[in-house]
C-alpha cells in the first residue's frame, strides 16, 4: 500500500515502539503540542530569511513525522524542504502543507481523545477509509495490483467475506468496473 497518503499509522507507530502503544500515544501528543505551530513558525523564518533555522525545523519534522508512521506528513515534507534550502522559499503548494500539518494534529488529537476501548477502532477505522481510497485510486487508475497489495487493503477493510472474494474475483479477472462498484457499495 502507498504509505504516502496515509494520515495516521497507528500499527506502523506501534511496531517502531516494540508494541508500546502507551510511549506511542505520548510521543503522538508530543508531536502535536511541539508542531501545532509549525506552519506559523515557519513561515516566520522565511519571511525573516532566517533559512537555517527553517530548514532545521521542516527537517526534523519530517523525520519525526517518519518514525511516528505520520506518512502524509513525511512526504510532504520534502518537497517543502527542497524549497527551503535549495530555493530559500516556501513552495507554491505550500497552504496544502500547511493544511497536512493541521490535518495531522487533528488525527493525533481524535485518536488521544478516544477513550481506551475505541482507541485502536478509530485508527483502524482510519486505516480502513485510506485503503479504501488507494484501492479504488489503483482501480480508476487501472494499475497493477499485486496480490500482497491486495492482500493487505482488503485485510484492513471490514468487508463480509463473500464480498471479498467478490472484489477479488473483479480483480483477477481485470474488471476493475466491477470491483469499484463493489467497493463503492459495501
């Protein structure tokens, strides 16, 4: 699965951390209390021309973003760090950035929020929705959908079993039409 849209990845975070989802949560909340004014911060840097320390704040966010298994963010990054060291400029697309941050903290913070029980539901809830997306993404596309990648979208995915093997039956048998109508329906 293309981990590059991928908001929040709960499973991903926990396997960085040995399972510690306690450590995990903390260090989520962290990053949303240390980050929440990022986009303010960094803005204000390029606006001073102070480009070291921009360059430093994009770069350690994007490798905090990383670890955490905050892969939208991580990617994002990077081109917004491009800018800030090569060009000395926040990129034209920078709002969408600045919109990921935000989008981000809230994941973190509806996740922090969730009592004990719906916590990992609401991740996995999450994890579901984005497969759901890529997949249907890959469908329109008409890409190439190996069978481990289709594996693992459908695993996430809270679908009846028969339902499954419909979608990939469509798959296998390259009706990609009908896998979309499946997936749009269930």
């Amino acid at each position: 699965m293309d981990q590059s849209a991928t908001v929040l990845d709960f499973e991903f975070g926990m396997s960085q951390l040995s399972g510690n989802k306690t450590l995990l949560l903390t260090l989520l909340n962290k990053f949303s209390d240390e980050y929440r004014t990022a986009n303010d911060d960094l803005q204000r840097l390029v606006k001073e021309g102070n480009f070291v320390d921009a360059y430093s704040l994009i770069h350690t966010l994007k490798g905090v973003a990383g670890n955490l298994g905050l892969f939208a963010l991580h990617h994002a990054s990077k081109p917004v760090e491009a800018s800030v060291r090569n060009d000395k400029c926040l990129p034209d697309d920078y709002p969408s950035f600045s919109a990921l941050i935000d989008e981000t903290i809230a994941a973190v913070e509806a996740l922090s929020a969730a009592p004990e029980p719906t916590a990992a539901p609401i991740a996995n809830s999450a994890v579901a929705t984005q497969a759901r997306e890529q997949f249907i993404a890959a469908l329109k596309a008409s890409e190439f959908i190996s069978q481990s990648t289709l594996d693992e979208w459908l695993s996430v995915m809270s679908l009846p079993a028969e339902t499954k093997q419909s979608i990939e039956d469509a798959v296998d048998e390259l009706d990609y039409d009908e896998a979309i109508e499946l997936l749009e329906k269930a």
